[in-house]
C-alpha cells in the first residue's frame, strides 16, 4: 500500500445529485460488474465531502463504495471518513490520521467478511503508519506512533458506534 490513488475504487451514486460530479463506474472500475452506473468523479473527493455536509445528505444515502483490492478499500474507506468530518482542511497530518484510523478499524472489525487475515491487516497497518509518519514529517509535526497502534486500533474497531445524531 502507498499513498498513491489505487485503480479500480469508484463511489457509485445511489441516487443523482446535482452538487456532486459523476463519471461512468466502470470507466474508473472496470471488471467489477458495473455498467451503466454514475459514480463520483475521482476529482471529486472534496466536493462530496462539502456538499453532502452542505446538503445535509448521509454519505450512506448517497453512495457506495467500490473497490478490487486491498489498497482501493482502505483508500475508499479513508475517504469515505472524510465525508465525515467536514471542516477546514488546517491541520492536514492529523485530519489523515483520523481518516486512516478510521479505515483500519473498519478494516479490523470487517476482517472476516473481507477475508482478511491477521498477517495482511497488519501490514496494511504498517504502510499507513509510513504514510503518516512522511506526513507529519512534512509538516514539521512528531508523530505519536501509538495513536496507530494496532491495540488501540483494535480496540476502537470493538466499540460499539454512537447513534447517529
Ligand atoms: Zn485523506
């Protein structure tokens, strides 16, 4: 895994709005069964993440995500976060933080409906620790290696969600 965009992970659109910009699914997901769906236009990651907030539209109202690997699930579920918390992008490394903390105890949780093991959950683990570090690194920021250790993140994956408010 790297910090790089995977192929193959769209956010397909459950019904059409207007605020947020589409794209043929298999155009960006081929192979996975898509054929005439619309999805979020890949650019359009920022978009969503204002509008929907804007709009008032839960992101599970709006979309679904896509994805053929490994990589394309944990960036999708990274950015399915940051539909999520809308705000001012100011403190970038620790908006991904969230974002990618969020994605591995998903990840955690789900593992064995997404027939992951142990073995590849923590290497998935261990990339993003790299990215994160190399972000924090960028802002001049130190980084606190147990905010992505792997029992806190466990232990956040077992607690039961809060009511949506
Ligand atoms: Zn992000």
């Amino acid at each position: 895994m790297t910090a790089d965009n995977p192929p193959r992970m769209v956010f397909v659109l459950k019904q059409e709005l207007p605020f947020l910009p589409r794209e043929l699914a298999w155009l960006h997901a081929p192979g996975l069964g898509l054929l005439d769906e619309w999805a979020l236009a890949p650019y359009g990651i920022d978009d969503a993440t204002d509008g929907l907030y804007e709009h008032r539209v839960p992101p599970d109202a709006a979309l679904w995500l896509a994805a053929a690997s490994l990589p394309a699930l944990f960036w999708g579920l990274h950015d399915w976060a940051h539909f999520h918390n809308h705000g001012p992008l100011t403190q970038r490394a620790l908006t991904e933080l969230q974002c990618d903390a969020s994605a591995l105890s998903w990840l955690w949780r789900n593992r064995a409906a997404i027939g992951l093991n142990e073995g590849r959950w923590e290497g998935a683990r261990t990339d993003v620790e790299r990215i994160t570090i190399a972000r924090y690194a960028d802002e001049r920021m130190s980084f606190d290696p147990a905010l992505l250790g792997p029992d806190r993140l466990r232990e956040w994956a077992e607690t039961p969600p809060s009511p949506r408010v």
